[in-house]
C-alpha cells in the first residue's frame, strides 16, 4: 500500500514538472531549417550570409490606395522605411518611396554619358518593381538578417504599420515567407489547444461508451494526457524547439493511438473482473501479465514502423519520427507501470457482462464467412488501388494554407496589381574578383537567360550595378559625387565588400514555386563558368524544386523500413512470420483504399508530409492492431480450432481493436478544425487510412488465417 502511494505521488510530481515544460514549449514552423545540407539552395545560402552579411529572408510590405505616389501614402511609407532602418533586425529596406524619390532627382541634362542613361534606365527598373502601373499598389522590400526571429519580427512590423496610417490607404500589410511562417505558428498555437480539447472529449466518449464506467475515461485521459506532458516537457527540459507537425502528430497520436494501450488491458482487466469473476488485484494482475505482453509487444512494433521517419533526409520528417517514438513507449510505460496502480487505488464494483459475445457478434461475421469477406475486400481493393497510380505528393505547403491568413491576402493583393510572386530566387557567382570583365559579362549572361526562363517577372543585380558604378566613375567630378550614393544604395546587398560574392535577384512571377525554381535551377545547372567561377543558387522556390527531386526516394527509403520493421518485431516476439505478413497484406490494401479514394477519386491531393508520414503511421498503428489480435488468438488456439478460436478473439478483443482505431481516427480528423490547409490535409489522411486499415484488419486478417486454415485441413 504504502509502496504504490509512493509510486503514484512520485508520478504526480514528475508530471506536474513536465507540464510546466510542455507549456512552455516553443516551437519552430519555418521548413526550411530542416533541409538538408547538401541542397544547393542551402550551401549556397550560407554563401550569400557568409560573405554578404545578409540573408535570402525577405519581407514584402504591401500597401494598397488610391494612388499610392501622393504625398500621404508616400509619407507615411517614408516613415515606416525610417523606423525600420533602426531596427536591429533589419539588414536594407528599399521601397517605393525611394525609387520615386530618385525619379525626382534633377540629374545634369547638359551631359550625354552612359553613364547617365544606364542609372535612368535602372531607377526606371526599380519604380516597376515598386510600384504598380495603376498606381494603386506599392512595395516596401525589407531585407532581414539571418538571425532575425520572425515571431519578433513580423508583430513588430505590423504594429508600425496599425500606427497613424492615413485614410488613404485602404490596406497595409506584410506577405513573404517570415510573414506567412508567423501567420502559421499563431494558427499552431489554437490549433493545438483545439485540437487537444476536442480529441480528449472524444476519446472520453468513446471510452465510456466502450465500458459503461466512470473510471475508464477517467484513467485513460489520466494516463495518456500525463504521457503528452512528459514528452512535451522533456522537449522543454533539453533545450529543443520541435517542428510544429512534431508536436501537433504527436499529441494527435498519443491521444488517438496511445490510448490503444491503455484500452488493451481495461478490456483485459473488465473480462477478468466482470466476465470470470476473479479478486480484483487477481483481475489486475492477469490483466497485466497476458495484456501487457501485448501492450510491450504492440508498443515497440508501432514504434519500430514509426522510427523509419527518422531516416528521412528531410529533419523535419526524423523529427516527426523521433517525436512520435519517444510518445509511444511514452504511453506504453505509463500503461504498464502507472495505469495498474491506479486501477488498485479507486473503487470499482462488480457488473455483470451476459450477452457480451452476443452484441459483438457482428465482428465475427468475417470469420463465419471468409471466403466472400476476401473477395469483397479484393475488389474493393483492385478499383481504388488503380486510383492510387499516379498520385504524387506536393511539396509547396504554401498551396495548401488558403486565402485565409494576413500574409496570404497581402501576397494576393501584390500579385493582383503587380503581377509579380512574393517568391524571389537568388543566383550567386563566386570568383576572385566579381568585377572583372569577363565574370561580369558571364553575368549579364545569366541575367539574359534567366529572362528566357518565362518565370521570371524581374531581374536585378550585380552586373547592372557594376556597370553603372564603372560608367559613373568616368563622370565629370560634380556629377559623379551626385551619383555614387545612389549607386552604393543600390549594390548594398548585391557585391561582397572583397568583391568575391556576387548575387542576381529573380522576382518571380505568379505560379507554382516548384516548377519556377525547377526552371532556375536548370537554367544554372547548364551554365558554363569561366575558370575559377563558380556559380549556383538559393531562395526557397529552388528549395522546393530540390525537395521535389528528393520525396519520392526518401519515401521509399522510409516505407521499406518501416516495413521491416512492423514484420521483424513482431516476427521475434510472437516466433512466426505468418501474423506480421498477413498484417502486412491488410495494411499495405488499407493504404492503397486511402490513397484510391482520396487522392484518386476525390483528388484532394496529398502533401509530402501527410504521404511520407501517412504511410509509415499506418504500418506501426495497422500493425499494432494485428499483433493485439494475434495474441489473443494465439491464447484462444489452445483449446479451440482455428475457425473458433478467432470467432472468440474477434468477440472478445475484436471491440478493443475497434474502439481504438476509432479513437485513432478521430484524433487525426480532429485536424480538419486546423486553422491550416497542410495539417487538414495530414488529418484527412491519417484519418481515412486509420479508418480504411482499421476496415482491412478487421475483416481481412482474420479472414486469411481462416481460409487459409481450411485450405490446409486444420
């Protein structure tokens, strides 16, 4: 007594001081920190921040009026440009106002140099890139340094921009991908509390309704809310800050999936309590012992398919994997350990279960009748496996985060008016002297060919500056000491002060960034350098050309293994490889069922998150049902035949497999109530294919041990 008072007091300590942590646990939604380093777009951003001092972030201010060139509006961009340029944060801001401003400028008539004529033709330039022909849209670039926090950053901007702004100027704001990164943790942020709430009410409900008592919802929430704060909490305590989808999929699994176990062994103490009548420390104790081995057995074959993620090439993905292995053994350990002394310490009375195998008898029916079962699941299996063929994830999460946020309508505005994206693409040139001719002339080259791309809507960089500087400089001496500020203004950004790094800036166009950046990236890869030139290129639409190149490997790489994982485990632990193939069979039949009817019939197309972690989720949760299932079974086919001693199993453990695959799929539909496209996509993912293995495992697992047994005489 005096033991398990100690054990559970201990258990209340730790959990209160994980909570402490999970709540104040930060998180991190910018992908692309968890890109790989040996993507261009990465060695080549580290380039430009190395020897530029300046970072590929950018922030686009927005602001919409009637004529945006009247001295209101241009005041009050002036004054959001000088505030900004004492920010700490903040590397250059070029804006309307000062191309505008350079358009003013009276600049000597009486002499004809190209000189002249080439910074007339650049301010020209750079007025379309800031101002829409309608006049009614104008852009304020903010360039950010590398280590700028955008949770800081875009508030703070955005308060400048509430501040006196003038009745003019219909609308202001900020777009680019700090901005949509913050607009997307603020949605984190409500999502996971909803999320949280909503998934917890469910799982209550379907535990009540599962053992008509009190106490099991009790218990379970009890047990696996602990389990989310003590993973959350040891985040805290060692210093991480996860990737938002880490977190979101590990509180959505281990309310939905951990609470499997804790259902696994109530199930198992309620028969032996209600059903054979045992003492009930001898009803927990057998529980324990035959119910645990499933739990432990079940526990580490989902962990062992969820852990393939973590061979991802994209940390982002690992993570995920890392975060929902660590839940899972997590929720196993609190089941085993904490969960029986709890069951000891509350008062539970005796309820007579008659007529228990006759409600669930519809779970048999399978078994009583396997060989239409199979054939009906083969067909089904047939037309939306075909459907399945050619669906192919998209790694733009952009496209899946709606119209919706602040960010997202100041990036449709700016296309609207300007016909330009947000998305900027960044070529680099490395070589001893950027200035030397023959480097600038390759430069001019690369800027010409960019053009020819189609994608690009405009382009400005070191070469046009160059050239510039170089025909300023044979100026006569008043006006060349007029000229050479606007000309530093405009190569800040563009030449490393050695004169080694030279960067182009690529606008693009409205579009998809993958294919744009796919393009870009071509056109740099057929480049011919001069010697002693090396050449590449950044920005995130390049980064998504390479993410689209490198999915459908990484994919197969972590669907093998996670493969081969859910068939070793439980192969060693239950000494025969027939229950983890058959598993095997029936998920790999309920995956194709989620991917046929979504991605092929419905066309909701996936994105490489929800089909990476889609697909390794299901092995480990499909799997786990199996083996709960198998080991029963393995109980049963002592005393009965085969036929019978599933019919028994499905009767007897068929409700807990069910319930706990719907409490699964509720807490990965819960995610259809996010604030986002991507994590609605995830959710209607994982929740259909839960619901589609759930149906496979149910109805075909059994069913092949069945028809396969008669086929053999047994």
């Amino acid at each position: 007594m005096r033991l398990r008072s100690v054990a559970l007091l201990l258990f209340w300590v730790l959990t209160a001081v994980m909570a402490y942590g999970a709540f104040h646990l930060r998180v991190e939604v910018d992908q692309t920190k968890y890109l790989p380093d040996r993507f261009e777009s990465v060695k080549w951003q580290h380039v430009v921040e190395r020897k530029l001092n300046t970072s590929t972030k950018t922030l686009l201010i927005v602001v919409e009026a009637d004529d945006v060139t009247r001295k209101p509006v241009l005041d009050y961009m002036r004054r959001i440009e000088s505030e900004l340029r004492s920010k700490p944060y903040v590397e250059d801001v070029q804006g309307a106002p000062d191309v505008l401003s350079q358009g003013q400028v009276n600049l000597p008539t009486t002499v004809a140099a190209p000189g002249l004529q080439r910074l007339t033709l650049e301010v020209e330039r750079s007025r379309e890139m800031f101002v829409s022909q309608d006049h009614r849209v104008a852009i304020v670039r903010v360039g950010l340094k590398s280590d700028a926090d955008y949770r800081k950053v875009v508030p703070d901007v955005r308060r400048l921009l509430s501040r006196n702004r003038p009745k003019s100027v219909k609308f202001a704001d900020v777009t680019g991908s700090p901005a949509i990164n913050y607009d997307f943790y603020r949605c984190f942020l409500r999502d996971l509390a909803t999320v949280t709430i909503l998934v917890s009410a469910a799982v209550a409900a379907v535990l009540y309704l599962d053992f008509r008592r009190w106490w099991a919802p009790a218990l379970g929430l009890t047990i696996i809310l602990s389990a989310v704060a003590w993973v959350l909490g040891f985040m805290y305590w060692l210093g991480f800050s996860p990737f938002y989808a880490t977190v979101l999929l590990t509180v959505v699994l281990m309310l939905g999936v951990g609470i499997d176990y804790v259902i696994f062994t109530l199930t198992r103490f309620q028969e032996e309590y209600d059903i054979k009548g045992r003492a009930k420390s001898e009803a927990i104790l057998t529980a324990v012992r035959r119910a645990g081995r499933a739990v432990l057995i079940t526990g580490l074959t989902a962990s062992s398919g969820f852990a393939a993620l973590a061979l991802s090439e994209f940390k982002m993905v690992s993570e995920i994997g890392v975060g929902i292995v660590v839940g899972i053994l997590t929720a196993v350990a609190l089941t085993l350990l904490v969960l029986p002394s709890f069951l000891d310490s509350i008062p539970i009375g005796r309820r007579s279960a008659r007529g228990g195998r006759e409600r669930w008898r519809a779970l048999s029916v399978p078994v009583r009748h396997p060989l239409p079962s199979i054939l009906a699941l083969l067909a089904v299996t047939g037309l939306l496996g075909c459907q399945a063929v050619g669906v192919k994830p998209e790694v733009n999460i952009e496209k899946f985060l709606g119209h919706d946020l602040p960010s997202l309508k100041a990036r449709d505005v700016l296309e609207k008016h300007m016909g330009v994206s947000h998305h900027f693409a960044t070529i680099v040139v490395e070589a001893q002297n950027v200035h030397d001719p023959k480097v600038v002339r390759f430069m001019e080259k690369l800027e010409r060919d960019a053009k020819r791309t189609g994608v690009t809507a405009r382009v400005f960089g070191a070469p046009d500056v160059i050239e510039t500087e170089e025909a300023v400089k044979r100026l006569p001496t008043p006006v060349q000491s007029a000229l050479e500020p606007k000309v530093r203004s405009m190569e800040r950004g563009l030449v490393s002060g050695d004169g080694k790094v030279a960067v182009i800036q690529v606008q693009l166009k409205p579009g998809d960034p993958k294919t744009q950046g796919r393009e870009i990236l071509r056109m740099v890869r057929r480049e011919h350098p001069p010697a002693g030139v090396k050449v590449g290129v950044t920005g995130l639409p390049v980064a998504f050309a390479e993410m689209h190149e490198q999915i459908n490997r990484d994919m197969l790489r972590s669907t093998v293994a996670s493969a081969i994982g859910v068939l070793t485990v439980p192969t060693i632990a239950l000494r025969s490889p027939i229950p983890p193939i058959f598993g095997l069979v029936a998920i790999g039949s309920g995956i194709l069922w989620a991917i046929g009817l979504l991605g092929g019939v419905l066309r909701v197309v996936p994105s490489f998150l929800a089909m990476q972690t889609t697909t390794c989720i299901l092995l480990g949760i499909g799997m786990d049902y199996c083996v709960f299932l198998a080991s029963r079974y393995r109980e049963e086919r002592r005393e009965h035949g085969v036929r019978e001693a599933w019919i028994r199993t499905m009767e007897r453990a068929g409700p807990g497999v069910l319930f706990s695959g719907l409490t699964s799929a509720i807490g990965f539909l819960s995610l259809l109530l996010s604030h986002t496209g991507i994590m609605k996509n995830m959710g209607l993912y994982q929740g259909v294919g839960v619901l589609s293995t759930l149906t496979l495992v149910l109805m075909g697992f059994p069913s092949l041990y069945v028809l396969i047994g008669r086929l053999l005489g047994r």
